[in-house]
C-alpha cells in the first residue's frame, strides 16, 4: 500500500520530536506507524487525572493533538512548511479511572493549505473513550 508521509517516518524520531516538551511530560509513547495513520498511548493517571480520578478531557485533547499534528508535519516537506492547529474539538463519550489510552490519527482531508485529521482514542478493552477532529493550516516558512 502507498503511504500518505512525504518522509519515512519511525517511531524513533516520532520519540525523539516528543523529548523536552508536552509529549515528554504525559509519557506519551507513540507506537505504531501505518501507511495512512499514526498510533500512540498515554497512561491514565496522576498526571492526566482531573479531581475526580478520572481522565482530563484536556489530557484526551492533547493526546489528539500530538497525534494529529505530528502526523500533519509528517505528510509535508518541513524542510519548505509547517503545520499549525487551527481547530481542535473532541467529544468525550466514556471515563477511564486507570491504565492506558491509545489513539488513532487518520486523514480526512489532506490538501495544499489545509489538512483535517480524525482522532479515535480507546480505553485498554478498545472502548472508545473520546473522538476528536484537528483542522491544521499549512504555512510556508
């Protein structure tokens, strides 16, 4: 199958893009690279928790974002572009209190000015916990 990344892409520089910021901080552990997807984790825990012991909706965001964007860079020549978040919304449709989640980035729309990316995340039994859309634009440097 052809890939939809304009460079090859390995979870070792996925991992190493991740280091001294966000990513980093909620151990967000990327995982698996598909011709046209991108998976990573994140554990459910002091760290991603709201008061209530469960996991934040914003943790569910930015694992969806660092998805969505890291797969966006992926599909364009960085050496020429970047791309930035324009939108983010995510529904969150099941608490998780402990374990990992797991997302999944896809395409939904690749253009030259715009690309648009679903994100599915999952509980540790495959439950869908939260899905989330990232519309990103795509900037000349």
């Amino acid at each position: 199958m052809d890939t939809i990344w304009h460079q090859p892409v390995t979870l070792e520089g996925l991992h190493q893009w991740g280091q001294q910021n966000m990513v980093e901080h909620l151990d967000i552990q990327f995982t698996e690279v598909g011709p046209d997807f991108l998976r990573a984790t994140m554990p459910v825990d002091h760290r991603t928790h709201q008061p209530y012991g469960l996991l934040h909706g914003g943790a569910s965001v930015v694992l969806a974002e660092t998805l969505g964007s890291t797969a966006a860079a992926c599909c364009v020549d960085i050496e020429r572009q970047y791309c930035v978040g324009i939108e983010v919304n995510a529904n969150h449709v099941r608490g998780v209190r402990e374990g990992h989640v797991e997302g999944t980035a896809r395409p939904l729309h690749i253009g030259r000015s715009t690309q648009v990316w679903e994100i599915k995340i999952r509980d540790d039994e495959g439950r869908l916990v939260c899905v989330s859309r990232l519309t990103l634009a795509v900037m000349d440097r």
